[in-house]
C-alpha cells in the first residue's frame, strides 16, 4: 500500500508540473524596461537662429536633408522594434530617454512614427549652444508621471545640458530617473574634466534631495557622462561604485553601477577601444527587492547587430568626421529591465 501511495504522489506531482496551465496560471511577472541613447544629432532642416545648428540644413556644411532626416528617424523606430522583438524584453520601453535631440517636435514627431505605442514626453529646452537637449517619453499604458524639473550646470563659459529629474509610478510604486549629458572632452580630458566635476555636483546633489527625504528611494540615474566609470566625476563625486555589498552598507553615499561584471562591449568606440561614457546607475534602494528591483541580467547595451558597422565592428554612425555615414549613431543604447516587487 505504501508502493501504491508513493506512485500515485509522483504521478500526480509529475503530472501538475508538465500540465502546470491546467492546475492554474502562474502570476506574470511585472517588468519595466528602460532606455537610455546617444541618438548623434536628431535634428530638424530647418535654421534656428537663436542655435548654432547652421550645418545641419540642406545648405549647410553637413548638407542635412528632409531624406536624411526621415533615413535617421526610420532608424531609431527600426532600433525601438527590435527591442520590441528580443525575447529579454518582449515590448517597446516603458520609459526612453534620448540625448542629442534638436526640439521637442521633432522628439514627439520621431517616436509618433512608432506602430502600436504612443509615447507621452517631457522635454526641456536646454542653454546648449548647438541646441542639443534631453528628450523623455513614457508609456502611460504602464507609468503615471509625477513632478518633474531641469537644473541648470553653473559653468563660467559656454553653458551645457541640463540635469532633468522626473517622478514616476508603475503599479503604485514610485520612483525617479535622473537623466545627463555632461560636457564632452573637446580639445584636452583633463582641460576639460572641471566641467564635468561640476555636472556631477550637481546630480549628486538632486540625489542627496531625493535620498533626504527617503533613504531608501528608488532612483535611476542615466546619461552619456563623457566620463567612464573609473574616473573622478562618477567615482569620487556622484559615489558609484561595482560593489553591490558597499552599496547595501552605505546606500546614502553610493550608488550602483549597471557596468558591474558586464562582459559585454561598451557603448562608445573611440581610438581603437570601447568605452563606457553612457552609464546606468542605481540607488540602494534597487537593490533591496521591494518596489523597483534590479533582477539578475537586469542591464544590457544593446549591441544590436545593424547597428555595428559591418567593416569596423564599431556603431555605426550618422556621421563620422563629417562625412555622411547614414548610420543609426555613433553610441549604442542601453536596457534596464527592472522587475516590480509586490
């Protein structure tokens, strides 16, 4: 009798685990996926007067046409697509934000082109003398979109990007994101380094703001830093650090970087090697599995195929020192999937 038992418990044990639907549905997981792109140069034909985007028209240095201009949004709706169709992800972002975009109209008009999906956006016009800016969009399928704000980086010469901080919820969970594009390193690094020092006090101290009021608030910072993860801005100023334990040991002080053990290549390809300039990185709060939660194989950039120059192995560009390309960008974009906590 006790032979008799065994067999039919594991009968049945077997049988609940191959015929699982029928028995009942398994709880779908709850996901958010999040972009961040250098898309280089989304800009309209037309002259601004008040910018210097003088070459990007038909006449102008770059020769920008209407046919160039739709070629470039036809690519970014093409990259939206295919992460669409990677089983990772399995839907367009949730939430995309991308740098180098001229005005909001031609931000809404390129994700407006995208089949299936209608973004919401948040943009703020920025002091950039070539009138380069931050665009936001969100499905408001999955997100409700809070309070948000662009401060401006003090530089005594030409002024730059601003930070932009934004709040969100997704099923009742709250959380920011903190989006830079910190100035470049034109002519000399280290000529240049003090104004990337400055960027980053200022998105430290957003940070501290955000933290003050709850130390364990989930916040995402991404941008193209133009510095990598090692150097003094993202290490010493904003705290970031690849070590999970330091962060859960001093979540007020340090930040988590996406890049911890990424096997992968980097984003942006310069003098022969890859680099990092484009970062995720995340509060402790992240990390501590309620709300927003960074699962395992969370982040990613995204080195889609079509978008690697097939000769060079490197991302192919709109432009590459000023001959036109008719690439995708010269970044490649980056993924956080994030899973929601009950």
């Amino acid at each position: 009798m006790r032979k008799l038992l065994c067999g039919v418990f594991l009968f049945f044990s077997l049988l609940s685990l191959t015929y699982a639907p029928l028995w009942g549905k398994a709880e779908p997981e709850h996901t958010l996926v999040m972009m961040w792109w250098n898309v280089e140069n989304l800009f309209d034909c037309q002259n601004d007067p008040t910018t210097d985007d003088d070459e990007f028209t038909p006449n102008g240095r770059l020769h920008w046409t209407e046919k160039k201009l739709l070629l470039k949004q036809m690519r970014i709706r093409h990259l939206l697509s295919a992460v669409k169709a990677h089983p990772h992800y399995r839907k367009y972002p949730d939430l995309l934000a991308f740098a180098e975009v001229e005005n909001r109209p031609l931000f809404q008009k390129t994700l407006a082109g995208v089949a299936g999906i209608s973004y919401k956006s948040i943009y703020y016009e920025s002091a950039d003398p070539r009138g380069i800016d931050i665009g936001l969009a969100w499905n408001p399928q999955a997100l409700q979109a809070g309070a948000s704000k662009a401060y401006r980086v003090p530089l005594q010469e030409k002024p730059t990007r601003d930070i932009i901080v934004a709040g969100f919820s997704a099923e009742g969970k709250g959380f920011h994101v903190l989006l830079n594009h910190w100035p470049s390193r034109s002519f000399d690094t280290e000529w240049s380094e003090p104004k990337r020092m400055a960027a980053a006090q200022v998105a430290r101290h957003i940070l501290d703001s955000l933290l003050l009021g709850n130390p364990k608030a989930d916040i995402i910072l991404m941008g193209d830093f133009n510095d990598e993860p090692g150097n003094r801005s993202i290490q010493t100023v904003l705290g970031s650090t690849v070590e999970r334990a330091k962060v859960k040991a001093n979540g007020k002080a340090v930040l988590f970087n996406c890049w911890s053990g990424y096997k992968g290549i980097g984003s942006y390809f310069y003098k022969n090697r890859w680099q990092r300039f484009d970062q995720i990185l995340l509060s402790s709060g992240m990390l501590d599995h309620k709300g927003l939660s960074l699962p395992e194989n969370g982040f990613r950039c995204f080195a889609f195929s079509p978008l690697l120059d097939p000769s060079h192995k490197k991302p192919w560009p709109t432009y590459e020192n000023g001959k036109y390309r008719g690439g995708y960008s010269d970044h490649l974009p980056l993924l956080l999937k994030v899973t929601l906590i009950p």
